[in-house]
C-alpha cells in the first residue's frame, strides 16, 4: 500500500511539473474546434517537427497586449522550408498552408510590406493558424525558438 502510494504521489508530481493546460478564451480561436490544449513542456524546440502544434511566448510581435501572452499556432515551417506570403495566400515549400491577410487594415499594416519569400532560418520556426484571421507569422515572422513552451494538444 505504501510503495502505490509513493508511485502514484510520484506520478503525480511528475505530471503536474511537466504538463500545463492551455484555454483558447477567444470569441473566436484561430485553431479550428479546439479550446482546450495539454502542452507538454519537456518537448523542447528539437522535438518539434512541421504540422506540430506549439505553445511559445509571444515577445516581439509588435502588439503591446500580446506581449508574453501564451499562445498556440501549428509549426507549418521549420528550419530550411520556404515560406512564401502573397497577397492572398501563404505557401510553404510549395503547399497553400492559410489564405489572404485579413488583419492586415486592423494591425494598420500595408499588406504589401507583408509579401515575403524566404527560407525559415535556423533556429526559427514559421507559426499558423488555422483560421484566416490568426495573428500569427504572416503578421510578426519567424518565432525564434527560444519561445517555445512546449509542444501542444488539442484535447477539445
């Protein structure tokens, strides 16, 4: 009894150190039905691999109320892919990933400084959502990785 007490304590601990829960509290979220995420913080930027969800730390992205804010977008480029932004659609290597650039007139943003095609250099990643408003890459860039949480999962 003792020893099931001190491995379940145990498993305990150990979860509750690693995994975090993420809420999506958007009216509306930019990862389509999902709302509620586990992030595993363990996985690091080297586990990451293109189409995985990721939690980071928004620094830099050039809007002072996301600032730090926890968010989650999908890894659509990794080191080495090429990312292309037109004015109304976004490729990488060659694949149709997300369409136009909706929040271009909110963030008071020319979406022609917007248009880009370039390589995600090392140590960056290239972040979407899923929805054609998300603020994600198409706005701010490349994500270093050094704001990576964890990788993510979308319970519901």
């Amino acid at each position: 009894m003792g020893l099931s007490l001190v491995l379940v304590l145990g498993l305990g601990l150990y979860s509750a150190h690693r995994y975090r829960l993420g809420f999506d509290l958007q009216n509306h979220g930019c990862l389509d039905g999902s709302r509620i995420f586990l992030i595993d913080t363990f996985a690091g930027p080297e586990d990451v691999m293109q189409g995985d969800l990721v939690a980071f730390r928004a620094l830099g992205v050039g809007v002072p109320v996301f600032e730090g804010q926890l968010f989650i977008k999908r890894a659509a480029g990794v080191p080495g892919d090429w990312v292309t932004v037109t004015l109304t659609h976004t490729w990488i290597n060659g694949l149709r990933l997300a369409d136009g650039l909706a929040l271009a007139a909110t963030l008071k943003r020319d979406p022609a400084t917007l248009v880009r095609h370039e390589r995600v250099p090392v140590e960056h990643f290239w972040m979407l959502g899923e929805t054609p408003d998300s603020f994600d890459s198409r706005y701010w860039g490349f994500l270093p990785q050094s704001q990576v949480v964890g990788k993510a999962y979308a319970l519901f």
